[in-house]
C-alpha cells in the first residue's frame, strides 16, 4: 500500500486552519515531514498521529442523585 504524501495547503485544509499552522508544526518538528527537493510534504499518517495524539476524551462523572424535597 502506498502512502499519501500532502502539501502543506493540503493539511492546512484538511485541519481547517490557516497554512501558517502546519507550517509552525513543522518548524518546531511536532509533526513528521518528507523534504523532497525544496518541497515539503507530511505523511497522511502523520496527520492521522497528530490528530490522534491530541484526543481529549470526555470524562465520565457519575450521575448526581437527586433528593426528593421533604
């Protein structure tokens, strides 16, 4: 199987931001990357990892008890 490579333009639109922000990922390597020639291209597994590395889950608080008024 053959893995997708994505521009930058490509993650910042599969995210929703701005292209500044996988740029920044980049920049500070929190996200893997591909140099090829003078281009950079990230993995579309590396996105999947970096979306799945940042999952907040909810947390499960047990339901409140209502007392009935007297």
């Amino acid at each position: 199987m053959t893995e997708r490579y994505l521009s930058v333009d490509q993650v910042a639109e599969l995210l929703g931001t701005t292209v500044r922000f996988p740029r920044r990922l980049i920049e500070e390597r929190r996200i893997r990357y591909v140099k090829v020639g003078r281009h950079v291209r990230i993995p579309e597994s590396a996105v999947e990892e970096f979306i799945a590395s940042r999952m907040v889950h909810p947390l499960r608080r047990p339901r409140a008890r209502y007392r009935r008024a007297a």
